[in-house]
C-alpha cells in the first residue's frame, strides 16, 4: 500500500493543480471583475443566490476537477490511472486550501467546501474515466 503511494508521480501531480488552480484564479478574477457590469451583476446575483449557490460552486468544482484532468493529460498521459487520479483529488484539495486560507478571491467561488470537494471528485473521475482500471472491466 504505502509502496504505491511513493510511485505516485507526486511533483506532476501538484504541478498540474498549482496550473489549475491559476487558471481558476484567473477566471475567477475576471469575473470579479466583471461585477462592475450592471448586466453581468444582475446575473451573478442570480447564480449566487441562496437557491442557485450550491448548484453553481458544485459545477465550478466540477470545471475545475475536469480542468485537473485535461491539464495532467497534456503533461504526463502514461501516468494517469485511478490512483493518480485519486492523488490529483488530494493535491488539488491541497492547493485550492492554501488559496483559501490566503484569501485572495474576490467572490470565494474557489476553495475547498463539501460540496466543492464532491465536484472535484466529480469532475476528476468523469474525465478521467478512460482512465479507471476497474472501468476496462466492465
């Protein structure tokens, strides 16, 4: 057990979800940027509205974990499989924690909450699901 986890290609892993992340940073500050549109204020309302909220940050967790995956397939494809994919869930829980925890979001829709995690995992296994040993059995 603990010896498939030292063959874990860690560095790759964590790179791909520092690159994610930016990316996510990225969007989300111009997104917040974006607010000083009436348009686009009136919409954001909408989509952060008690009622849509969890909806909308449980699709952007799921973006972001499908961004994860379309990331380390361009960087290493021979190392993905279900524990690796099982790894990027973690390390990437661990990055958008310390992005968190600085506080440098505008509206927060970045982070690490349940039901964001669960999108993550989501969003992970859905485009990593080439990629399941178990899934090439069925």
């Amino acid at each position: 057990m603990l010896d498939r986890l030292k063959r874990l290609p860690w560095l790759v892993l964590f790179q791909v979800a520092i690159v994610t992340a930016i990316v996510a940073i990225a969007l989300e500050f111009l997104l917040g940027v974006s607010v000083s549109i009436p348009a686009m204020q009136s919409v954001l309302t909408i989509l952060l509205s008690p009622t849509l909220g969890l909806i909308t940050v449980f699709a952007i967790a799921v973006g972001i974990g499908s961004l994860a995956v379309f990331v380390f397939e361009r960087l290493n494809q021979p190392l993905i499989n279900t524990g690796s994919l099982w790894a990027l869930v973690l390390c990437l829980a661990i990055v958008l924690l310390v992005v968190g925890i600085v506080g440098i979001l505008p509206l927060g829709l970045v982070g690490v909450s349940y039901p964001q995690v669960v999108g993550l995992v989501v969003g992970i296994f859905w485009k990593g699901q080439p990629y399941w040993k178990s899934y090439r059995r069925w």
